[in-house]
C-alpha cells in the first residue's frame, strides 16, 4: 500500500488504527482489528483497486449491460486508472493512450498501434501526489499533483526512459480533500484546472477553491473562469459551440436523494454555480442558504442522479457506435460512497437538444452487483476510431466499448 495514500476523514478509530500498521508494515495475519461496516467498504475498495491485492483477478465483463449492438472487452489492466489523454504515437501511426491514478501515485502510457490494439504498458511517471489528471499538448504530457502541475516533454519519443518531470506550476492548493484534479486544456489554447472546495460544505475563498481555473501551457496568468463548482473531476467543451461543459459532485449529509449531481454548462466566463449557497439548482444549504438564493445563480442543464459521482465526461464525436449517439455527453459515474443502497457504478448519457437536455439515462451499467462493486468508472475518452474507452480505478482497468461487429453502425 502507497504510504501516503489518504483515507477518507471518517474511516473511523479501529480504521485508523488499521491504516497505521498498514503505513508502518506492522499489520500481519495475527492482528485482530474489528472494523466498522464503513471501514470494511473502503478497505474493500482499496483491495479491489490493487493497493493491497497481489495478483489481477478476471472480471466479470459478462454483467455488463449495454444498448442492443454493443460489446465491452478489456484493452489493458492499468493499476488505479483513473483520467486518460489519448496522443500520437513517435511513429508508426499508432496513438498513445497515458492513464493517471489517484492513490498509486503512477501515471501510465499504453502503447496502441494503428488499429487500436494494445501493445507495451510504460510507467512513465511514479512517486506523485494524486496524479489524477493527465493532458496531451504538442507533444508534452501535462499531469496534476494536488499542488503541482508538471509537464513531461516529448513523452512519445521517451517512454523508455521518462523524462524528469517539469514543474509548470506549484502554488494550487494543497488540501487533500478533494485536491485531486482533472485537467484538461481548451479550445482557447488555455489548461483547465478545477479546485475543489476542502470540505464537504464550508464558505472557502472563492477565487482559491470551489472553482475551476485555468492558466496559460507555461503555467501563467492564472485565472478564474468559473465560481461556486464543489467538486469537478470532468469537463469538455461543446464541439459545436466551443463551451465549456462540465459535471460536479453534490454535498453530503442531506439523504439518501439529494442533492443532485450536476451537469453544469458555462458559456462564459465567470458564472457562478451555486456552492456553498445552493445545490443543483434548487436546493438550498441547510447552513449557508439563508446568505443567497438560488435564483442569482446557473442552474445545471442536467441533474444527475444524487450521490452517483458524477467524473469523466465527453461529448461523443465519433461515428462508430451509432449515428444516435453522435453528440451525446457520456458520463463516468463512480458510485456512490455513504448511501444506504448504492448508486451510480456505470456509463450514462445525456441526449441534447442544442444546450437543452431532453433524456438523462444508463449506457453501459453492471459494475455493481447484489450491492458490490466489483467496479468504478472515473473516465470516459473517444477512441480514434471511435470506440468508447472507459477507465475503471477499482478494477484497475481500461475497457473499450464499440459494435458488437466492429464495423460503424449507421
């Protein structure tokens, strides 16, 4: 297990004590630690993800359901995939698809030839804080570490031998909570970089945290493009429009079903979304409601389902699945964490009608099973040819969904 690999605040006393003698190499077949019911569910996660487990199991990929046409195959077992960047290969005409991860502090590039299929698998970066995010630029592999943003330079050309690391920007904050980022850059030329609020609900500074940020590819002129976003692990920009759109995760602690998710659009610069005052749109905070009212804010263009985790999106841009899915936003929902039935553990969609969404429904669901998640979706990525890849960090796996003929379907 990863030494600093943060646990949740309320793993609990005996969790505690089960995470130190983890740290420290002292826990053995002889200590007896009884843990509590939410302390065996992280455990669990940490077992399925490859922190604590020593070999890759098969996955149950049958489970998985998908529209009528579609099949699901694993492309590669990636250790705690979490965001991916797709890039040219140095040669060949093949791509290279680079994975981050939360808690193996690894970042990964998956060599794939010119028909997609899977060749070498390269540690290209380790020893990271929370490398979730990964961007491909002009053949530079942009990556966030909590803090940091680093760059590592003609990444193609050096898999074999990784380069150092760059440091593009060191002054992000420096919570855990919720300091895991995913990057991205825009249309604009600009790198996207979300600052999560430190906490499940406080007032924090408003140009340092609850936002999402950006900063010109050698890391200056920081701004701030949009306020009061709790929590984004996703965003894309419109391929019709050029706007940004983007999913946020919802406060804790007000029930099984609610508040929602979201599925936020910003067509501008500096709009405000709402947290701490108000959540998806009309719900207002318990503690902070009183201060605004959910009228001076932008409500989501979708709510999601409460709790699901909404991570990756994308809009769908290619062809080979279907032209009923062209334009559509895919969604990662990595489950829920603290409901009393679980929710989320699937692929979903949102069919638009220019900005307006008219359906919100699953794509691909199964990760769950009789209550268990044997999976986490955390991204989701179009393929050159058009396949959806999906990155799973519990599982530790890249998965492609396309035809079930592998020919385009109409």
């Amino acid at each position: 297990m990863h030494r600093n690999a943060p646990l949740p605040d309320n793993f609990g006393r005996h969790g505690l004590r089960l995470r130190d003698r983890l740290r420290g190499g002292r826990a053995t077949c002889g200590n007896r630690v009884r843990l509590p019911t939410r302390a065996m569910h992280w455990l669990t996660l940490m077992l399925g993800s490859g922190l604590l487990a020593a070999q890759p199991h098969a996955l149950p990929l049958d489970r998985i359901e998908l529209p009528p046409g579609m099949r699901i195959e694993l492309l590669a077992r990636v250790p705690n995939a979490r965001q991916m960047a797709m890039g040219p290969a140095a040669q060949g005409g093949g791509h290279v698809l680079y994975v981050g991860s939360k808690v193996d502090g690894r970042v990964h590039a998956l060599e794939l030839d010119a028909q997609g299929r899977p060749g070498a698998l390269h540690v290209i970066a380790q020893g990271l804080r929370m490398p979730v995010g990964v961007a491909w630029r002009d053949g530079d592999l942009y990556i966030s570490a909590v803090e940091r943003i680093v760059r590592l330079e003609r990444i193609a050309t050096r898999l074999h031998d990784p380069p150092a690391p760059v440091v593009v920007r060191s002054d992000l904050p420096r919570e855990a909570s919720h300091g895991w980022r995913f990057i991205a850059f825009g249309p604009d030329g600009w790198l996207y970089v979300p600052v999560g609020a430190p906490c499940n609900i406080c007032a924090p500074d408003p140009e340092r945290y609850a936002a999402i940020l950006r900063m010109r590819a050698d890391g200056s002129d920081l701004q701030t493009y949009a306020r009061g976003v709790r929590n984004s692990v996703g965003f894309d920009w419109h391929p019709g429009t050029g706007e940004l759109w983007f999913t946020d995760n919802g406060r804790d602690y007000l029930g099984d079903d609610a508040p929602p998710d979201e599925l936020n659009r910003a067509p501008r610069a500096g709009l405000h979304f709402g947290y701490p005052y108000c959540h998806g749109g009309t719900v207002p905070d318990p503690r902070y409601g009183g201060e605004r009212s959910c009228s001076e804010f932008t409500p989501p263009v979708q709510a999601l389902g409460a709790h699901v985790a909404a991570l990756g999106m994308r809009f769908y841009t290619g062809t080979s699945l279907g032209s009923q899915w062209h334009g559509r936003v895919f969604i990662a929902e990595h489950g829920s964490w603290n409901r009393s039935r679980s929710v989320g553990y699937r692929v979903s969609t949102v069919r638009l009608d220019g900005s307006r969404a008219v359906a919100y429904e699953p794509f691909a669901s199964g990760w769950l099973h009789e209550g268990q998640a044997w999976g986490r979706p955390a991204d989701v990525l179009v393929a050159p040819d058009g396949a959806l890849l999906v990155s799973d960090d519990l599982a530790g796996a890249i998965y492609r969904i396309r035809a079930a003929d592998g020919r385009r379907r109409p």
